[in-house]
C-alpha cells in the first residue's frame, strides 16, 4: 500500500515537469510574437531626392482698411431703415429715416423755456406791465428762424434733384441727335440708291447692287454687240435679201406689237377675241414667211448663214439683257424697301426720344423752380432773420430792464428770470443747430457690415447705429505663420491669390506684426488686395520662391522637436536570441525649407536609413517597435 502511494507520487511530479517544460517550450517559442503584439505598430519611409517650393500659404477674410460708425448726438425715434447688410450704399445716401418731431433734448429744452417764459410773464403781471405782443413778435420770429435752417438741408437736396434732371435732359437730347442721325443717314442712303452712288451704301446693299449693275451691263453689253453683228452681216448678204428679210421681220415685230395691244384691253375681252384672233393670224403668217426667206437665205451665201447666226445670238443676248434689267430692279427694290423700314424705325425712336426729351425738360424746369434759392443765399437769409430776432429781443429787454427799474419792484428777481430765459434759448439755438432732420445720410460710401438699431426704437446719443466698411480706401486680408516664414518675406512683396474666379485681383504684403496669440513664435502678415473682391470673401493667398532640390527630404510628419531642437527617429535593427529587434533611434536634423507636405533636412541621415512617420502610439528614441506587416 505504502509502495503504491509512492509510485502515484513519483508520477504526479513526473506530469508536472513535463507539463512545465511543455509550457516553457510554448512561451520561448511564441514570445517573439507576443511581445511584437504589444509594441507601437509604426509607419517608415526612406528619404528622399526631391524639389521643395518654400512657399508661404494660408487664408483670410477680405476686410474694408477702415470702418465708419453712423452715429447722432440726439435722441430720436427711428422711423424706417432702408439699408440692410451687405448693401453698397454712396456718400450722402440716405440710411436712417427718422420720425419728423423734435428730439427728446430739444423738446426738453424748449418746454423748459417755455416755463420760464411762463414764469416771467407772471412775475412782470405783478408789476402791471405787459409785453406780450414783443414776445409774439420774437415767437414769430425764431419760427421763421427754424423753418429757414430746416429748409436749409432741403436745398442741397433739390440742387442735387436739379442737376440729375440736367443730366437727364443732356442724355435724352443726345439720344435725340442719335436717333436723327440715324434717320439722316437712311434718308441718304435712299438718296445714293436713287443717283446710283452704290459706293456710299452700306456693305450688304452695296455688295447687291453692284453684282446686280454688273450682270445688267454685261447683258446690255452683249446684247449691243450682237446688235451691230446684225447689222454688219445684213450690209454683207446684199440690199435685197436684206431688205426682204428686213421687211420680214419688221412684219413679225408689228404683228407681235398688234397681239400686244389686242392682249392689253382688258375692259371687252370678248369683243377683243376677232382681233386678237386676226393678230395671231398676221403674226403666224409673218413667221411663216421670214422662216420660208431663211431657208432660202440658209442655201445662199455664207455671209446670209452668218446673218442667220448673228440674229440667233441677238435674240439670246436680248432675253439676257431683259432678265438683267428685271433683276437689277428687284435688287433695287428690295435695298429701297430695307431703307425705308430702317428709317421708318429710326422715326418712330425719334419720336420716342422727343417725348422723352420734352419730359426731361419740363422735369428740369420744375427742379430748377425748386432749387431757385442756393445755399448761400439761404444762409444770408438766416443770418438777415438772425439779426433781426436779436435785435427784437434785445430792444425786448431794454425795454424790460427800463420798466423794472422805473418799477423797483423785483428787479433783481426779472433779471435773473431773464438771464435764465436767454441761457435756455441759447440751449435751444444750439440743439436746432445740431439737429439733423429726418434723415440720417452717410459720410462715406462703401459696404454695410453692422446694422444697430431697428424702426421703432429710439436713439441714444454717441452710439453707433450702423457700421460701414469704407470700400473707397481699399481692402486688407491677414494671416498667421511662422517666425521663420515670417523672415522669408518682406513688405512690398506681391502674393498670388489661388482658386480665384470672380474677376481680377491682386495682393500685396504690407504689414508684418507679431501674431497678438502667440507673439513669440508667430507673426501676422497684413495684405492689402485690390481688384474685383467683397468684404466678407475668403481667399486662398500663396508667396514665396521658386522650387529647389534637396538630396534629403522627409514628410512634415516624420519631423519632430523638443528641448534640444529638431529630430527624426529612424528605425535600426538589433539581434537577439529571439530573432531580430527593431528600436526608433534619434537623429537630429536641420530643416533647410518646407511646404505644406515635406521638409528638406540635414545632418546624420542617410538615404538608406528608414525614418519613421506615424506610430499607433507614442514612441521616444530607444523604444522597441514593430514595423507595420512585419
């Protein structure tokens, strides 16, 4: 039993060594893979030979190079606005429409005057003296003085009506002499047709007349010459032949002419038919008898057969000559006809342009009615009314002090009243002055960026209600880069403006300032553009040198940098009992240039080192890694 206990012992241990050494044999020969499993897997490429462009790249939003704020120095109630963002509005364009009542400071300021009015005229009842009529008069008087000054910023507005309507009526009599001319130069046009001066018509009809006149004097051409070959030949064949053929077709002819006239009466066809009937009888009959002279002519002589020939062509070259002149005729009726509906055209918009011309005057007139009174010769009419409600008021307060004295009753008491009275209208003067009317204009032209305010509301004095990015100075755009980009530029370098197809623009690098974000390691440049761009537009901009090899040149992702500067970590090879080890060694590099995807480096790399570009975690020089699909 004991032997037993022993023997199960001795191999229990026996399974378990060999159990072990089975499972150690397991772990040495996977643990290379093991391990791999839980090393960073990178990415590797070697260097490479190739052509860097040092160029600056980045984008930015197209801005106006100054910004006007509308602002008023009232407190109003804003009738309508209407602009809306983004408009491009002109200098003195209307902006704000205000509601047409007095702003809340002046209307402050003159109940306030009119309490102390009120006050006064209680005091000076109690002295028994009254002075109401001065006061209407000086009342009558500083509304005369208002309604000037309001009308005042009217005038400018009806100048400027009174010039658009003489620039209009300028425009409308141009178009006028336009419209005549043109209507002159159908009139002789037709006028040339008509003397046969086709050289002065235009290309077309000229180019159809003359091919017309030339066909026509070539068949009347023609049709001359066989003529006199006619009658070259008739002298030739001998006086009695001649005249017997003559004779012949003179019969031909009169009887041809006899069917005509019978043909032409139209009113009695029927009592036309004998004759008729009898002048194609006599026609038939003349050709029997010349035909029947030929075929004897054409047995004579040569020169009878010649004849013969002659007068076969003159028939032909007179048909030639009939169609000629039927198509010169039809070709200049039709340039006629082209003519006459160019000029009826050309009538009907000079009559449009009169009407329009005599609306422009009558406009013009009753502007220039309106805009009668200038400027200066308003303002002269204010400084007249100005002078005369002084002068009423201060005839109106000698008289006051007078009376108070005569009184002795509160002298002191009206002066101070009225010294009191004076500051107010001084208060109110002024808040006239400053007032701006209904309408809120802008002091520059350019582009709507900010609206502040909306219809309904009130204004308050000093803040901006709407913003304008003035256009006229310009455009600026800016970005961010590098302190050593930043080094490869100088003011004054011209930018190429990428993927831009609106037009034609152009930028200019004018300003290099430190980036406000991280001001020791950036800066900002500032790009003044110019051509067909919008504030708000964002543009791609591109400076910089042409390209340039480099015999070593990795990926902007290989590249790194701590403390001690800028490295690489390229991949080395180490045996081991376990088979081969690969670990990310440090090689420090000195970037020579860079775009947006490589860096040209040197020092201790070489072409055949494998430089390590993405990891699937992070990796410090000495670490062991894996490579990808190894």
């Amino acid at each position: 039993m004991i032997e037993e206990k022993v023997v199960k012992k001795r191999d229990w241990i026996k399974n378990a060594a060999i159990v072990f050494l089975l499972i150690m044999l397991l772990l040495t020969f996977f643990s290379n893979t093991i391990m791999n499993y839980s090393l960073p897997e990178i990415g590797a490429q070697y260097p490479r030979r190739m052509q860097i462009s040092d160029q600056i790249r980045g984008s930015g939003t197209v801005e106006a190079s100054e910004s006007y704020e509308v602002m008023i120095e009232e407190s109003r109630v804003i009738a309508s606005i209407p602009v809306k963002v983004g408009e491009t509005v002109e200098k003195g364009q209307n902006l704000i429409l205000l509601e047409d009542i007095d702003s809340a400071e002046l209307a402050t300021a003159k109940n306030k005057l009119d309490e102390l009015r009120l006050e006064y005229q209680k005091a000076l009842l109690s002295v028994g003296v009254d002075y109401s009529l001065e006061e209407l008069e000086i009342r009558n008087k500083e509304e005369d003085v208002l309604n000037a000054k309001s009308d005042l910023s009217n005038i400018a507005v009806r100048q400027a009506a009174y010039e658009k309507a003489r620039n209009n009526t300028a425009d409308k009599r141009i178009a006028v002499r336009q419209e005549q001319r043109l209507v002159d130069a159908a009139s002789e046009q037709l006028g040339y047709l008509s003397d046969g001066d086709y050289i002065l018509l235009s290309a077309e009809h000229k180019k159809l007349m003359e091919d017309a006149r030339e066909k026509f004097d070539k068949a009347e051409a023609a049709k001359k010459k066989a003529e006199d070959d006619v009658a070259e030949y008739e002298k030739l064949v001998g006086s009695g032949s001649t005249a017997s053929l003559s004779s012949l077709r003179r019969a031909i002819e009169e009887a041809q002419n006899r069917l005509n006239a019978a043909y032409s009466v139209t009113n009695d066809l029927e009592a036309n038919l004998e004759a008729i009937a009898a002048a194609e009888t006599a026609l038939k009959f003349a050709r029997q008898e010349y035909s029947e002279a030929m075929s004897k002519a054409a047995a004579g002589t040569s020169h009878e057969r010649q004849l013969e020939s002659a007068l076969s062509r003159k028939k032909t070259a007179s048909d030639n000559a009939d169609k000629a002149t039927k198509e010169l005729a039809e070709a200049e009726a039709k340039v006629r006809a082209d003519l006459a509906k160019s000029r009826a055209d050309a009538n009907y918009k000079l009559d449009s342009a009169k009407d329009a011309l005599e609306t422009a005057e009558e406009e013009e007139a009753e502007a220039k009615a309106k805009a009668a009174l200038t400027v200066e010769e308003a303002n002269d009419n204010i400084r007249e009314l100005e002078r005369e409600l002084e002068q009423k008021k201060a005839t109106l307060d000698i008289k006051q002090q007078k009376d108070a004295e005569d009184s002795g009753i509160a002298a002191l008491d009206l002066r101070a009243t009225q010294n009191e009275i004076r500051k107010q209208e001084e208060l109110v003067s002024r808040l006239t002055d400053k007032s701006i009317g209904t309408a809120v204009t802008a002091g520059a032209g350019g582009t709507i960026s900010r609206i502040d305010c909306v219809a309904g509301t009130t204004t308050k004095p000093d803040t901006p209600l709407i913003t304008i990015e003035v256009t006229e100075m310009g455009y600026t755009l800016s970005f961010s880069v590098t302190n050593e980009q930043a080094a490869k530029v100088s003011t004054g370098d011209r930018a190429e403006i990428q993927y831009f197809w609106y037009g034609n623009a152009e930028a200019r690098l004018v300003t290099i300032k430190p980036d406000a974000a991280d001001p020791s390691k950036r800066k900002t440049l500032v790009f003044s553009v110019t051509g067909d761009v919008q504030p708000g537009q964002e543009l791609q901009i591109q400076m910089g040198g042409k390209g340039q090899e480099y015999e070593t040149v990795v990926p902007n992702n290989a590249l790194r940098e701590d403390n001690n500067g800028k490295f690489v970590l390229k991949v080395s090879s180490k045996e081991s009992p376990l088979g081969i080890r690969y670990i990310a060694e440090r090689v420090d590099v000195t970037v020579s240039a860079t775009d947006g995807t490589n860096t040209a480096v040197t020092g201790a790399l070489m072409q055949n080192d494998f430089i390590i570009t993405t990891a699937t975690k992070p990796i410090n020089p000495g670490d062991q890694v894996r490579i990808a699909g190894s």
